[in-house]
C-alpha cells in the first residue's frame, strides 16, 4: 500500500527567494487573517463565561483571546502560534494581585476617605501613582516575556530578557520628563522604550536590532502637539500611525529589514472608521474593528532579505517546555504591553 | 496538487531551524506518518500531536508534536483534517487550542471556585477586614458623620427634646459611663418604642419607646445597650461592612460606580439597622454595664418585654426589635447572665422624681 517512491516536491512553497546566491534571502510579508465575526464568537463567549464564573474564567478567556489574536498571524504562509495556558496565567494573576492589589487597595481607600487637601491624602495620593508606575513596569516586562516565550513560528520560538526593575527606573524617568514638558518629549521616552523592547526580543537565537532615533520623530510631534487643539487631538491620531510605521521600518531581524506602508492618513481614516463603527453599534462592533486594524496594519507590514538560515533555536528552548517562570512575573498576569 | 494517492505534500520544521523542509504526510491506524527525504519515515503517535490550526476543514492543517525541540507539520490541503480523524480511533482526543468552546468541567469548575470564594469573601474576608479598619478610623472622623446624619435626621423628624424627657436618660447615660465624653440626645416624637445608637455619641429616642418602659432600670438597659453600639463602633463597622461588599460586586460586575454608590448610602440612615452579632455584641456589653452599676440584667429581659408589648399595640414590629435575635433566645442569654451576675449596690438613675416628671410630659408631648 504504501509507496515510498512518491515523488517529494522539491520547491516549497511559502518563502520567496530574492536572491540565487550561496545564501538563501526570502522577503516574508506579513498577514493578520482573522475575521471579526471570529473575534466576536470569541469575546462573547467569555464575557458569558467570565461572568458566570463570577471573573475566575477571566485569564482562560485572555489565552483564548491571545490565540487567537497571535495565531491569526502570519508570515509568508506560516501562522504564529501562542501556547500560554489559562492556568498559568490564573496563576501569574493571582501573585499579582497579593502583592500590589493590597497595597493599593489600601492607598486608594486612603486618598478616598481622608480629608480633601491633607497631608494624608496628598501623601498616599503619591504613594499609589509610585506603585502604580512599579506595577506598569513589572506588568509591561512581565507581559512581554510571557507572550514571547510562548509564541513560535514554524516551531520556533521567541524569547524576551528585558528586566522590570531595569525598565521601571529608565522609563520612569522619561515618563517623568515628559509630565514635566507637557508632553513634549514624549517621543524620547516612546522611542527609547521600543529600542529596549525590541533589542531585548529575540526570534531564537536572532536578536531584534532598532536604529530609530527620537530626534527623528520630534519634527512632525512638536507639530502634532501644537495643532492638538485646533485639530481635536486629530493629529495625534495621525502621529500614532506615523510613529508606527517609522518604528517598523527602522526594525530588523536576522540581517532582513521591516517595512511598513502604513501612513499617518491612513492610520488617521482606520481609527475615524473603527471610532464610527464602535459608536453606531454601541461597542459592539469593536471586534471588527479591532481585526480591521491589524489586517490593515499587518499587511502593510514584510520583512525583507531575511536570512533564515542564520536562526537557530536558542540554547534555553530545549528545557523550558510550558511552565518554565522562576521569575516572578513570567506567569504573564500582565497584557498591556 | 496537494494529495499524491493516499499521500498529502506538507511542509516540515524540525524546531531548531525556521526553514521549510518537504515531507510526505500520511495515516494508519497506528498514527501520523512522515516522510523527509532522505530520511526514512517516521511516525508521530496519535496522542504525541497538538492542532494548532484546520479543525474548520477550511484551512491548512497544522500539526506540532509534543517533542524536544516542537517539529511541526503543515499540510496545505484542508482535506487531510478529516483523514487524520478518521484515522484516529474514535477514544482518542486530538489535543488542540480548545476552538471558542471551553471543556464545560473546567468552567463548572471554576463558577464553584468563584461562588465558594465570594461566599468566603463575604462571610469572613469582609467582616475582618471591616473590623480591622473601624479601628484605625480617628474618632473625629465617626463624630463629623455623625453630625451630618444627625443634621440630616432633625430635618425629618419632629424633635421632643425638652428637659424633663432628657433628664432620666442623661442620668442613666451619666452614670453608665462615668468617664466617657458627653453623650448627646433626641427624642422624637414618634409612636414606635425605638432607640438606636447614631456614629459620634448620639442617642436616639422615641416618646414611644419613653411610655412603654416601665422603670428606671429598663430605660438605664436600653441605653447601655445602645452605648454597648457604641463602644464597639458598630456603626463605623458596619459602613465598612456595606462598602466593601459594594465594592466586591463592583469588581465581579466590572461596575465601578457601585462603590461611590455605596459612599451615597452611608448617609442614610436605613442602613443603620445591625445584624444579629452586632446585637449580641451590644447586649453583652449593657449586661456588663449594668452589673458594675448595681443594676440586674434582667432590667434588659424586661425593657424588651415592655417594648415587645407596646410594639404589638402600635403594629408591625420594626426598629429596635427587627433585626435583633429572636427573642426567645435574647431573653435566654440575659437570664443565663442574670443567674452568675452579684446585684449590689446602688446607682444614680433611680431619681423617682425626674422618672415621675417623665412620664408626666410623655403625655403632653402627645399631645
């Protein structure tokens, strides 16, 4: 019955190659294939399911909701896969939740039932907004090093070593830099955290390289910030989907580079859509519109001349088959990253 | 052409390299067979596999085994999907991501866990934590409440305060706690036999309650029973109490206003109705206070008698008796006190003159 002799097909489809010398480059463009209905199925299910179990199910619907978001996501013809499991990160959220939800409780209650103006309420008024900001930072890292360990294409996986406590001081002092200047120099702070981000990502042994510079982006945001009012914040919008695009294009990976059409004026048009279609449907369209913006903004999105053959699975992949975390926050209570 | 005889072409990674290599993907009974050239075939066991994608029959099928590193086979042709089921003999699960459907024992599950932990949250986490906190609040806090509520009370109800009315109360007040700060007083005018404890020292009671009781010592129970509320500052406690349990159901509903809701309802008086404990608590503490002033503790066993007889000839029993323990084991616990408690002694409240001028005005303030 079986036929060993079958021909195997020799040219695989998939990665197209740009160049015949020694080494093999393939342009992969990226595609977000997720629908809208699909999301919606999704979402409604576990709001029905979070509320019956009374908010318990909530991390096995976010790991529902991530698969799906990851593993509508492809690269030539290959999808991304997520493999975080509801427990793991029940669990990520329950340590969360001990050691800063207390505290915080806490230091609300405080600021809400002490005097207007005192000393108390001024004091524990500071004291949240500092653990708030050590709770972003842990939560950010923490977020990030989760879904990337738990991420892979074509069996491959990435890996994030960015530290929280390393992230928190630098970020919060550019965060703080920016209160301090109105805003202004907010492109310093988003562009620093994005080269950190991206520079401490790796797709298995390949590390991810950022030549953004923030002095790049500060022509077009100062403009932006100065039309924020005649324009309605408009501009920044537009900022936003510009500031996207200059990122990706100034990323790398395994000696190919990124590059994104996406505009300002088109990122500007999505969100205006995206913003009528929630309010006519009163939020029920947000699933569509959240899948129409990663469709519109992945498929603009390729990586072009990437050597795959440089990638090999990191040393530490072997070992770490599910659970791995001896870091506190690798149970990834954290998705605002 | 995706199918070569029995035959599907697939792509295959090996999980060390990101890079493609052409397999040969087929089924028997016994699993998932690969062919990479110029290896020879190997074969995946059926529970060795994870679908990652093509369980609709309209997509490429993707398969990883549980391995060290994960291969991963992609077979484009959605057609394989039904053949690796079919394959498959029937007791055995293809593992996947779950599609939008969770397996229902893990949501049973968890709606036990959730319903066992609000009910722990409730019955123990928010007593504690109410507690733990009512005493830490300052004093001053609990009086400038209490003032608004008193402001806020005196605008509805019709105030009796004239001296003769006060005068046995402020004994019995006087003398139950010697060194305490001044205790402040109302009477209202109101036919229901009803007195309750306000945060911040106040002291409400009707001209109902004043007919009612009998003697001296029963007004003297009443009021250490209410002062008994206040020691313990139940009513502090029991805003805690409400405003926690507001903001828990916030959080499980996602509705935050709740909570600011809950702040609103502390400032109605409705809500000072106490549970059971709390009464207990309150009664525990008049039986103590009426001991160290000479006084027996049935003197509270008759003040509710009084006020249970009164209460049946103006209506509907409310206010001071409704939440309260059943009476019958109310009554009990006192008398049980009673029987071990050492009555001697005399104290400051059994003036005959001031109760006589007491009950004298009761009936012109009917009036």
């Amino acid at each position: 019955m079986s036929d060993f002799a079958a021909p195997i097909p020799a040219a695989i489809p998939g990665d197209e190659p740009t160049s015949p010398a020694r080494v093999a480059l393939s342009d992969l463009s990226l595609q977000f294939v997720g629908t809208g209905s699909e999301l919606f199925g999704i979402q409604f299910v576990n709001g029905i399911l979070t509320i019956v179990t009374l908010g318990i199910y909530y991390p096995w619907a976010r790991a529902r909701e991530l698969r799906f978001m990851i593993g509508s996501l492809q690269a030539g013809q290959d999808r991304f896969s997520f493999h975080g499991q509801g427990r793991e990160l029940f669990l990520g959220l329950l340590r969360a939740w001990l050691i800063f939800l207390g505290p915080l409780t806490a230091l609300w209650f405080t600021m809400y039932l002490s005097k207007p103006g005192s000393d108390v309420q001024i004091l524990a008024g500071f004291a949240f907004y500092l653990l708030l900001l050590v709770f972003f930072s842990f939560a950010a890292v923490g977020s990030l090093r989760y879904r990337a360990s738990r991420t892979r294409w074509r069996g491959i996986r990435f890996a994030f070593d960015g530290s929280a406590r390393e992230f928190g001081a630098q970020y919060g002092l550019r965060l703080l830099l920016t209160i301090v200047t109105l805003g202004l120099a907010y492109p310093i702070a988003a562009t620093w955290r994005r080269d950190y981000f991206l520079t401490h990502a790796r797709f298995g042994s390949e590390r991810f390289e950022f030549d953004g510079k923030a002095s790049d982006l500060m022509r077009p945001y100062v403009l932006c910030w100065l039309l924020l009012l005649p324009t309605f914040g408009l501009s920044m919008t537009w900022f936003h989907g510009f500031q996207q695009a200059y990122y990706w294009n100034h990323t790398r990976l395994a000696g190919g580079k990124f590059s994104s059409t996406m505009t300002g004026g088109l990122w500007l048009g999505l969100a205006f859509a995206n913003g009528v279609l929630i309010g006519i449907t009163f939020g029920i369209g947000a699933a569509w519109a959240l899948t129409t913006l990663q469709r519109e903004f992945f498929n603009r999105l390729s990586l072009q001349g990437v050597d795959l053959s440089r990638v090999r699975a990191a040393a530490s992949e072997g070992t770490a088959t599910g659970e791995g975390a001896a870091d506190l926050f690798d149970g990834g209570a954290f998705d605002m990253a | 052409v995706n199918e070569i005889g029995d035959r599907f072409e697939g792509r295959y990674f090996d999980g060390t390299v990101p890079e493609p290599r052409a397999a040969l993907v087929w089924t028997s009974a016994d699993g998932l067979w690969l062919e990479v050239a110029p290896e020879p075939p190997r074969r995946w066991s059926f529970d060795e596999l994870v679908l990652i994608r093509g369980a609709n029959g309209r997509e490429p099928v993707q398969l990883e085994r549980r391995s060290d590193p994960v291969e991963v086979v992609i077979v484009n042709d959605p057609a394989f999907f039904s053949r690796l089921r079919a394959a498959m003999p029937k007791t055995t699960r293809l593992a996947h991501d779950g599609g939008t459907l969770p397996a229902l024992k893990l949501v049973a599950m968890l709606a036990l866990l959730g319903a066992g932990l609000l009910f722990s949250i409730y019955r123990f986490g928010i007593p504690a934590l109410a507690d733990f906190a009512a005493d830490r609040i300052p004093a001053q806090w609990e009086r400038r409440w209490g003032e608004q509520l008193r402001h806020d009370y005196e605008r509805t109800a019709v105030v009796a305060n004239s001296e003769d009315l006060l005068r046995p109360a402020k004994l019995a007040g006087a003398s139950l706690e010697p060194m305490a700060e001044p205790q402040s007083w109302v009477i209202v005018k109101e036919n229901e036999p009803n007195a309750f404890a306000m945060p911040g020292r106040t002291i409400v009671l009707t001209t109902g309650l004043l007919r009612a009781l009998d003697t001296p010592d029963e007004l003297a129970a009443v009021i250490a029973h209410e002062m008994g509320h206040e020691r313990r500052r139940h009513s502090v406690r029991m805003v805690l109490r409400q405003l926690s349990l507001q903001a828990l159901l916030g959080l499980v509903a996602g509705d935050r206003s709740t909570v600011s809701q809950g702040l609103r309802a502390a400032g109605d008086l409705g809500s000072l109705s106490y549970s059971r404990e709390y009464e207990r608590e309150a009664d525990d503490e008049a039986i103590a206070m009426l001991q160290r002033n000479g006084a027996s503790p049935l003197a509270l066993a008759d003040a509710l008698q009084s006020i249970r007889r009164a209460a049946h000839a103006t209506g509907p029993v409310v206010g001071f008796l409704s939440t309260h323990p059943a009476p019958a084991e109310r009554l009990e616990r006192i008398r049980d006190a009673a029987e071990s408690a050492t009555v001697q002694g005399t104290n400051g409240w059994r003036d005959s003159v001031a109760w006589r001028a007491m009950k004298a005005a009761i009936g012109s303030a009917d009036d």
